[in-house]
C-alpha cells in the first residue's frame, strides 16, 4: 500500500514539475496533489515530521504560484484590453 502511494506520488510529482516547467497551470494542482500524496504516506508508516513540514510548506507555496498565476494572467489580459482600447 504504501509502495503504491509513493510511486503515485512520485509520478505526479514528476508531471507536476514538467508541467510547471513547460508553464502550465496544471503543474501547481497535481503538484499540490502529489505533495498530499507524500503526507499520506509518511502518516501510513513511521511519521517523519520534518518530511511532513516540508510537504505541507510545498503545497502553500505550490497554492501561492498557482494564486500568483492567475493574477499575471488577469493582468495580461487587462493591459490588452486597455492597449485596445487606446486605438478606438
């Protein structure tokens, strides 16, 4: 069981990395996913507790750039609709 989750883990950890690093969006969630995934399986077996700090300090800073995403996107988007709007 705990084989299992880890190697879940470790594949969506791997795809949420690539994804970010292509930048995508998605790559936060399954990130963020994956760091849950890394917490359940420290609590399943002997509990790390620096791993399970870490982890959690992974997925508010994956949450952040994900946050931080979206505001650059909405930002985008109003600068070109005010760049349009320049030419009326």
């Amino acid at each position: 069981m705990i084989l299992t989750l880890s190697i879940i883990a470790l594949i969506l950890s791997l795809v949420g990395n690539i994804l970010v690093n292509y930048k995508r969006k998605l790559g936060f969630i399954i990130w963020i996913i994956s760091n849950v995934f890394w917490i359940i399986v420290n609590f399943l077996g002997d509990v790390n507790y620096p791993q399970v700090i870490m982890y959690l300090i992974y997925v508010c800073l994956n949450i952040q750039g994900y946050i931080n995403w979206r505001k650059g996107e909405k930002k985008i988007k109003i600068e070109a609709i005010e760049e349009t709007d320049g030419w009326d």
